[in-house]
C-alpha cells in the first residue's frame, strides 16, 4: 500500500572510506601546525615537519587525497607547516579593473 516515510535516525551512517586514514591525517596535521605555533624549542620543527611527512607518506601510500585546503598550508620544499606571520608573509593584492 503506502510505503513507510524512513527518518532520517532510521538510515544507515555515511560511509567514508578511509575514515581511519583521514582521521590520523586530520590529527596529525593539527599537531604539526600546534608545533609550529609554539616554536619555543628547535626540536618542536622537525617534529612538525616529520608529522607533515607522515601526512604526505600516508596519502601516497593509500592513494587518499589530501584537502586542498591543507595542501595549501604545507610547503612542498620542506614539509614545514605555513603559517601565516611567522613561517610564511601573506600579501593581499588589490582589484584594479582595467
């Protein structure tokens, strides 16, 4: 007869593939870029920059995509975290119509 109106508490969760991965390279990132915030000894840099080297060994490794986002923020050179005002300058260029 009439089909039974399913809530929205009634379906199944979202699987995301790869939850695991992403969730290991979401902390990792927030740590490396905690790190490179506090700066207050020489060695919390390499720590940050060893975290961003995971993150990048675990996206190729799994072929999981990193945010772009937060591909943004690392740099490519030295796996350092960028953060603006101290590891990286931020310019705002302006509009001209022409």
């Amino acid at each position: 007869m009439a089909k039974k109106a399913q809530n929205k508490a009634d379906q199944p969760p979202l699987v995301i593939p790869n939850r695991d991965l992403m969730q290991r390279m979401n902390f990792l990132y927030q740590a490396s870029a905690t790190l490179a915030r506090s700066g207050a000894h020489p060695e919390t840099g390499r720590l940050a920059r060893k975290h961003v080297k995971t993150i990048k060994g675990i996206a190729s490794g799994a072929v999981v995509k990193i945010d772009p986002s937060v591909k943004r923020m690392l740099c490519k050179g030295c796996n350092a975290v960028l953060v603006p005002g101290s590891s990286a300058s931020v310019r705002v260029k302006s509009m001209w119509s022409v």
